[in-house]
C-alpha cells in the first residue's frame, strides 16, 4: 500500500466520485422513463437536466460514502489479488480501483438481501430503491412542469399567428385524417376549439409546433 | 366489475427522511377504475387526462359519465398525494404526474402481484 502514490489515491477518490454521479444519472433517468408505449402518449423522455434536483443530490451524497469506502477497499485488496495484472496496467490501477468499487459494489448490493428469520435486516435493494425513488419522483416533476409549461408556451405563441383553418389543415398533415377528425370532433365540444387544437398539437407533436412557430416568427419578421 | 381491494402502505422510512413530519398513511384502492386510473399514470410517469382517457378506453374517453369516473379517481390519487398535476386552461391538457410516494405505493402494487409488470394498462384487471 505505501507503493501507492497519495496522488494515484485522490485520482481514484475523484473517479468514483465521478462514477458516482454518472451511476446515479443514469438510474435517475431509467426510473422516470415511461414503461409502456402508446400512441396516444407522446414518445418524449425526460431530459437530463430534469434529473438534477435537491433529491438527485441527496441520492448522490447519500451514495459517496459507500462508494469511496468499496473504491479504497478496491485500491487495497485488487492488487494484492491480481499482483501482476495490477502491474501492468500502471497508472490507469486508478481508473480500474473506482470502476470496480463503484460498479461492483453497486451489482453486489442491488442484487443482495439478507434474510433473518423472515425478516429482510440487509435489504440493500429495498434501501437503495427508497433513497433512489424520491430523487426520481422530483425528475418527474420538473419535467411534467417543464412539458406544461413548454405546451402552453407554444401553443400561447402559435394563436396569433395561425388561422384556425391553416391549425386544422396542418394538424391534417401531421397526423393524418383520422386522428383529425376525431381531434376536430372533440375540439368542437370544447369552450375554446383552437386553443384546444393548439394544445393537442404542442403536446403530440412538440417538435413541429415548435417548427411551424419557428417558420412562422421567421416568415413575419 | 370485479371489485379489487390493495391495501397500500404509502410512505416508507425513507420517504419520512426527505419529506420531514409526514405520518405514514394506509390507503386502500377498492375501485377497478382507480386502479386503471393509477396505472396509467404510474407507468405513463408523466401524462394528460386526455391521454389517460385514450389509454383506458378509445371508445370510452367520449362518455362524460366515463370521463366523470376518471376524474373522480384522479381527485381521489391528487388527495392521497400519490399524483400531482400541472393545471392547463383546458382540463383535458392538465398534466397528471406519478410522485414519489406513487411510486412506492406502485412497486408494492406490483411486488403484490396485481398487475402484470409488462402487459399494457387495457390488458389489466378484466372486468
């Protein structure tokens, strides 16, 4: 161990940090995915700046600990495991030391309960989940605020700018005449049709609402 | 309809540790509407009332009495906290969103065994 540079040791501290954060991203970001497909609901996911609230950070400091303490563990016990293969990779020990402490450690402990007399004392796949689910449910709501707000937005623009005739012959376009008609059948039903079209559109298709007010500001300007 | 009853333990230790002074609640979803209801927005994460309508029901999410059932089941996840949603001028655009007390209370659901993990929310719970 007293082979080991102080400097290769922070490396490693700063790598499994580094994993850390990109370990938790990731299971932030697969836990607010939708889990079914339907055409009816927009295929958007959320975006990774959605991901990054108080709760993501809570998850993250809450995982270091264990991380850093499986990452020297790693820097500790490898080398004395594999000598030789630890050798020869050098300088980039460092890199291996946090990928195996962090990645390991989370295989290990995401897929071990304990159980005690029908009790689960180390179940280290429930803990985890219940610190991960609140990071999620705070993902989920910044990008439901972000959708909502990014609807209205659009289709706010879009009113002045489209006929209610030009709106009916392009959603026509986009979403061909059957989805159309009984968009048009529900519309009429509605206090304000257009701005019902309008928000139909921003919400099914954000990305060309987004274009037509694009070409649209572009075309008045 | 086969009438379904989960009890489910909303709020877990956890939960308490981010959400300070929150009593643990016990719920209990005897409706097979709700249930649906829940189900498509768990698994939807993040989704219209016109959306949650289509999905339960193409045919349906025309009936007002249909629509009303729904909406009632919302009213009734909004209270128990296991929904949020995102106010639109036009209902039918308010964004439902699972929290993450939802999201627990649907982990049991499905450890519980009552819904098919994989099957899509109109293949659940036939009547």
């Amino acid at each position: 161990m007293a082979s080991v540079p102080l400097g290769a040791t922070a490396a490693s501290v700063l790598l499994a940090i580094g994993f850390t954060l990109l370990c938790a991203l990731i299971e932030v970001l697969a836990g607010a995915r939708r889990e079914i497909e339907k055409e009816t609901i927009p295929r958007t996911q959320p975006k990774i700046k959605s991901c990054i609230t108080g709760k993501f950070w809570l998850y993250v400091i809450a995982l270091i600990p264990f991380n850093l303490a499986s990452t020297l563990l790693a820097w500790y016990q490898l080398p004395r495991w594999f000598p030789k293969y630890f050798d020869k990779l050098g300088e980039w020990s460092v890199f291996m030391y946090a990928f195996a402490g962090v990645f390991l450690f989370q295989v290990l402990v995401t897929n071990t309960d304990i159980w005690i007399f029908s009790k689960g004392v180390m179940a280290f796949q429930k803990w985890t989940s219940l610190i991960r689910t609140p990071a999620i449910g705070a993902a989920i709501e910044k990008e439901s605020e972000r959708d909502s707000e990014r609807q209205q937005r659009i289709a706010d623009a879009l009113k002045p700018l489209l006929s209610e005739a030009d709106l009916s012959t392009r959603i026509r376009e986009i979403a061909g005449d059957e989805e159309a008609n009984i968009l048009e059948a529900r519309a009429q039903d509605a206090d304000d049709p257009k701005l019902y079209k309008l928000l139909w559109l921003a919400r099914r298709y954000p990305l060309k609402a987004q274009s037509i007010l694009n070409a649209k500001r572009d075309s008045s300007e | 309809m086969k009438l379904i009853t989960v009890i489910l333990r909303t709020k877990a230790a956890m939960t308490h540790f981010f959400r300070p002074g929150a009593a643990i609640t016990y719920s209990v979803i005897d409706n097979t509407v709700l249930l649906k209801t829940f189900e498509v927005v768990a698994q939807g994460r993040s989704v219209t009332l016109r959306e949650i309508l289509e999905t339960l029901s193409s045919e349906e999410a025309h009936d007002a009495e249909f629509k009303a059932e729904v909406s009632e089941s919302l009213r009734w996840l909004l209270d128990k906290g296991l929904v949020r949603v995102e106010e639109a001028p036009i209902e039918d655009f308010s964004i439902y969103y699972v929290t993450s007390d939802g999201l627990l209370a649907w982990n049991k659901l499905k450890e519980a065994g009552v819904f098919d993990k994989h099957g899509p929310a109109s293949r659940l719970i036939a009547g």
